[in-house]
C-alpha cells in the first residue's frame, strides 16, 4: 500500500452508529434509596455526635449523604418521542430511547435528541434562545422569515425558488458525533441540494420534457432523494420535500408573462383552426353525399372561405344575403 493511501485510510474515521439500551433501568427504586441515604446521613452525623462515636458515624454519614446525593444525578425522564445520548467520559456507550423515568450511572453525561418530525422552508434560518448572566430569557428561539433562493435553471432563466422539507433524526449518535450541528447542516444542504436541483431543469417545457413547473412531483421526489443522499450521513431521515414557491425573478416577469400568453394564444388558434377544418370536411361530404346541392369548383372554395371566416372569427360575424341569382 502506497504512503498516500495510508494517509488517506488514516484520516477517514469510521462512522458511529446508534446502539440501543433496549431496557434501562426503573427510577423509582434508586430514587428512593438516595433521598433515603440523605435522610439518613444528618441522623447518623448527630447520633455520632451525641454518643460520642463519630468516629465511625460521621464519616459514614459523610459517605451516606455524599453517595445519595451523586445517586439523584442518574436520574433522566424521557418524553415520547425524546431521546438521551449516553457518554462516559468522552466514551459513546448508548442511546435511550424507551419513554419513561430512568435512573443510569449518574457519572453518564446525557446528550437529549429530539426524535420529533420537523419541517423548515429553505431560505429562512434559525435564530437560537438569549440569555442574560442571570438566565433569563431575553428572546425566545424562533425563525426568519423564509426568503426564496435566485438561481438560473438549466436554460439560464433566473428564478426564484423555495421547498418545504420535512425531516426527522432516525440515528442519534450520527447526528451528534458525525457533524458539528446536525440542525444547521440540515438547512444548509437542504438549500444547496435545491439550487443543484433548480439548474437540471428548464422552469417551463413545451416538447413534454421534464420541467420545473409542469413535473411538480417528479421534481419533488427527485429533491427529496438528492436531500437524502446528502443528509445520509448525518443520522436524519427526509420524509417530504415539497416546492413551495416557483416564479421566474422580477426582471424576466413581465417578458416571460407576455411569452406565456403569446404561446398560450397560439395554441388556442391551433386549435379553433384544426376544428374548424373538421366541421367545413364534414359539411361538404354531407352536402356531396345527400345530393342536397351540385357545387363547382368555385362555389366549394367559396363556401370553404366562408366557412372558415365564421368559425374562425374571434368576433360574430355578420352574413350579407344576396337578393339575386
């Protein structure tokens, strides 16, 4: 193996997958026995005291009250939908995520991950909870007001775009250890993924080609699968993505508009047109096949040209009847 593939094995670290603590334990009893060793130990220490024999009851005491005091530390409620990642001095030993009240080696520090499902809409960023020194709260943790991203599709039109996703953690030590803000990371390439997207495809298609606005969700299950490969590796699972806002940008409005109605004008000619050429056929082989009337070759066209005036017309029209021959 060459030093260049050594260093490169070197530097990539195995990812850290999720291990489950399937059945913790109960709560109840250890938290009795510590708030009963801190009940204890004031008595020991004054009976100590009082005997004369502190020198076996006070340090017992001390020990008593110290241990059950330590002991409350192990304690953990977890809600539904809640879990708490366990570390031992740096030392990933499991995940919890069994609702109820728990009671773990109180030495455990205990990471809390929401299992929940979120959503956010791309364009708009999180703003986290102030605090002043003395803990109170000067601003709540909310989020701007989402802002569609400008980008050019595949032809070079700028647009502007913007999705709802909707995601949740699936594994907890993947979330915590593999990336620094699993929450930031999720934003971050959820929007990269949608302007990678937005550049494939052209925003608007005549020739049945798969477009931005005409293959909603087509486009949608390919955003969900380009958020998903990149988040693969962060823990968190996409269940939706769903484009919320779609316009050609203020600069190109007005023209892509009166494009839109010139095709759309045209394609309603085309069909007035193909129908009316339909009606005028089957007029003349009515006409021909019931011998109601014998035309010439100029009486037809005649009649073709009338016909087609009236069916025509985007206005009614007005017959002139001859009175003679």
């Amino acid at each position: 193996m060459s030093e260049s593939s050594q260093t490169s094995s070197t530097r990539q670290s195995p990812l850290i997958h999720e291990r489950l603590i399937e059945s913790p334990m109960s709560a109840w009893v250890p938290l009795m026995m510590g708030l009963g060793c801190m009940l204890l130990a004031p008595l020991l220490f004054a009976m100590g005291v009082i005997s004369g024999t502190g020198i076996l009851a006070i340090p017992l005491a001390i020990v008593l009250g110290v241990a059950g005091f330590i002991s409350l530390f192990g304690l953990m409620a977890i809600a539904p939908n809640d879990s708490r990642v366990l570390l031992l001095f740096g030392d990933y030993k499991g995940t919890v995520k069994k609702s109820g009240f728990f009671w773990v080696n109180p030495f455990l520090s205990k990471r809390k991950v929401s299992l929940r499902i979120r959503n956010f809409e791309t364009g708009s960023s999180s703003l986290p909870e102030q605090k002043t020194q003395q803990g109170v709260i000067t601003q709540a943790k909310s989020r701007t007001a989402s802002r569609p991203s400008k980008v050019n599709d595949r032809d070079g039109n700028p647009i502007e775009i913007s999705a709802v996703v909707v995601w949740k953690v699936v594994d907890t030590a993947e979330a915590l250890f593999e990336v620094d803000d699993y929450e930031h990371y999720v934003e971050v390439q959820s929007e990269a993924a949608l302007r990678s997207l937005a550049t494939r495809y052209p925003y608007d298609h005549d020739d049945h080609e798969v477009s931005l606005r005409g293959n909603t969700d087509e486009i949608c299950d390919q955003l969900c699968a380009d958020i998903q490969e990149r988040l693969g590796k962060a823990g968190v699972h996409v269940s939706e993505a769903r484009i919320s806002h779609l316009a050609y940008a203020p600069e190109i409005a007005a023209a892509m508009l009166q494009r839109q109605q010139a095709g759309a004008v045209v394609a309603a000619r085309t069909k007035i047109v193909d129908g009316a050429v339909g009606m005028v056929e089957m007029a003349l082989e009515h006409l021909k096949r019931d011998e109601i009337v014998e035309l010439t070759a100029d009486q037809r066209a005649s009649l073709v040209s009338n016909l087609l005036v009236v069916l025509c017309s985007d206005r009614h029209t007005q017959p002139v009847v001859q009175a003679g021959s």
